[in-house]
C-alpha cells in the first residue's frame, strides 16, 4: 500500500508513473484485469458499488446538495498540511474544488451554530 508521501502521475497514453527516492519517476505495471472488468455488465457494476461501503451512494439526494461550482474564485496561495493536500489529491482531478466544497460547509454549519 502506497504511503502519504508516494506519489504518482500518469502520462497522457495511460502509462502510470511512481516517483522514486531520487526523484525520478519510473513506470509501474498494472495489476487490472482489465478484460474481466470489459465484460462487466452494468448491472453487475451498479451491485458491486451499491455492496462497496468506500462507495457513497450518488442518488438524486447526493446530487442535490452539491452545490453549483462558483465562477466567483479567488486565486490566492495556502499552505496547507502535506497529507491534507495528498487526501483530497488521491480523490483525482478537481481536488481544489472539493476543499473548496469542504470550507463552504464548514462555513454554512458555523453560521447555522449562530
């Protein structure tokens, strides 16, 4: 299992990359059983992530309280803890926006206390 401090980058082919103690990255083969996963049906699919409990339901009632992404941003720089940044990187593309997420319901509960 990786750590907090492994990083990864994957090339525009698909090649996923491992950074290595020097600093450069070097290629990493994948484990995925990728022809089993193409005969996958979609109900299969929809079962094995209804059963998966790392896997939050995404139903209408999900898709609610999400907000609208804001064109209303701010550029500004942030230091933050290393593994708060790798959590929300390990997420994938959009990191930033779901800090972002995570201060505005920070923010609405706050303001709900009073």
């Amino acid at each position: 299992m990786a750590s907090a401090d492994t990083v990864f980058t994957r090339l525009a082919d698909g090649t996923l990359l491992l950074r290595q103690a020097d600093g450069s990255y070097r290629p990493i083969a994948s484990e995925t059983d990728h022809d089993r996963i193409d005969r996958l049906t979609d109900d299969e699919i929809e079962r094995m992530a209804a059963s998966d409990p790392d896997h939050p339901a995404l139903d209408d009632a999900f898709w609610a309280s999400i907000d609208k992404i804001s064109d209303d941003k701010e550029s500004l720089s942030l230091e933050l803890d290393r593994d708060v940044v790798a959590f929300f990187r390990r997420q994938g593309q959009g990191f930033q926006n779901r800090i972002n997420e995570v201060l505005r319901d920070y923010i609405n509960l706050k303001q709900k206390a009073g």
